[in-house]
C-alpha cells in the first residue's frame, strides 16, 4: 500500500507540473536605432584655482 501511494503522489507530481506548461507570450519591442545627444559640461573652476595658486608662487 506504501508503494502504490508513493507511485500515485509521484505520477500527481508530474501531472500538477504538466499543468499550464505553456510558454510565456514573448514582448515585442520595436526597437528604433537612436543615438543620444550628450553634452558634456567641464567644470574650469578647478583648473582655474590651480593656475591662480601657481601664478601666486611665481609672483612670489
């Protein structure tokens, strides 16, 4: 009786598991090339606070 309890929790096993095997309906994305314009803005506040230092030390 063991077995065949085992035999039937098995073959339920795979049955549930059968279930709703479809697959997933795949996304269509269209996908359209486009190229991102970037503009980059540097920042010379630095660099201008080195050159004002480094004048400073020449002067001196």
């Amino acid at each position: 009786m063991k077995k065949v309890m085992f035999l039937m929790a098995v073959a339920g096993m795979f049955a549930f598991a059968a279930c709703n095997n479809t697959p997933a309906e795949e996304e269509v994305i269209d996908t359209v090339a486009t190229e991102e314009m970037v503009e980059e803005t540097v920042d010379t506040t630095a660099a201008e606070a080195v050159e004002a230092v480094a004048e400073e030390c020449v002067a001196e």
